[in-house]
C-alpha cells in the first residue's frame, strides 16, 4: 500500500483564511486538524483542532482551572468571538514545524513512522516532480489521517 493510495481528500485552508472559518470547518466535518497551505496550494503547517481551542480560552482560565468551573454558559457561547478577525496564519506559533509530508510512493509503513515521529494527525500525501524531493512544486493529493491509517493497517491483518 502506498501513500497515493491511502491519500484522501481533505480541507484545506490558507494562511490568510479566517481563523473563524477554519474553526466552522473542523467542527463541522468533527476533524482533529487542518492542513494548511500556501497560495499555490503547497502545505505549510497543520493546525490542530486543539491550538483553536487554545486561543479560544483566555490565560487566566488555562491558568487557574477553578475560575473555568465558575465561567457560565452564556460567557462560554461567546468565546468563539474571540476568532473573529483572526488570520489562520495568527493563531499558528511562530516556530510551527512544517507539516509532515510524504511522497506518493511511500509506503504506510514509511508513512506511520513520519506520522510517529511528528506526533502529527494527519500526514500530507504530495507527487512530486522525478528526482525532487522539495515539497514547492510537488501536487498534493491529498492527506492521511491517524485513524484512517490505522483502519488500513488494522483491515490488513
């Protein structure tokens, strides 16, 4: 089993998309991320659900876990306000890895072990051109997810 044969189709979003949208998106489809690209499309970072959350959560509540069990309902609706005007590339850390990306003729072992060793939930599956192994230029075909990977690997044996 190879990489471009494990690749789904998957939603992406841009740097410059809002923090909003991106957040409408995991939710709706019930992802643990997002794979986020450049303009030509090229994977720059993976945003997990969880780093949403995050921003979404003023530091004094991350902070004092008790002021949260005290935060009440009409309040906790309205942190999603906190999005609004917000650029996906804004809510990615300074330092953000570059996302996990695989070349299509990996194999799912090849591909365990990047997504292993990145800690990632989701791997990016691009063709590159022969003989290149830089991402830029390469087309994506899609992502491979932790749980999809692991319904293949399991399904195989």
């Amino acid at each position: 089993m190879r990489a471009r044969d494990l690749a789904e189709p998957f939603p992406t979003v841009g740097l410059d998309d809002q923090a909003l949208d991106a957040a409408r998106l995991l939710a709706e489809h019930r992802l643990p991320g997002v794979l986020v690209v450049d303009g030509p499309g090229t994977p720059r970072a993976v945003l997990p659900a969880s780093q949403l959350v995050r921003l979404l959560v003023p530091d004094y509540l991350v902070e004092d876990p008790a002021l949260a069990a005290v935060v009440d309902e009409a309040h906790a609706d309205r942190l999603c306000e906190e999005l609004a005007g917000v650029r996906v590339g804004e809510c990615l850390p300074k330092n953000a890895p570059p996302p996990p990306v695989a070349d299509a003729d990996d194999t799912a072992v090849e591909v365990a072990a990047l997504m292993a060793r990145t800690r990632s939930p989701l791997v990016a599956v691009v063709e590159r051109p022969p003989g290149s192994r830089a991402v830029a230029g390469g087309r994506l075909l899609g992502v491979i997810t932790a749980s999809n990977l692991l319904h293949r690997l399991l399904g195989a044996s």
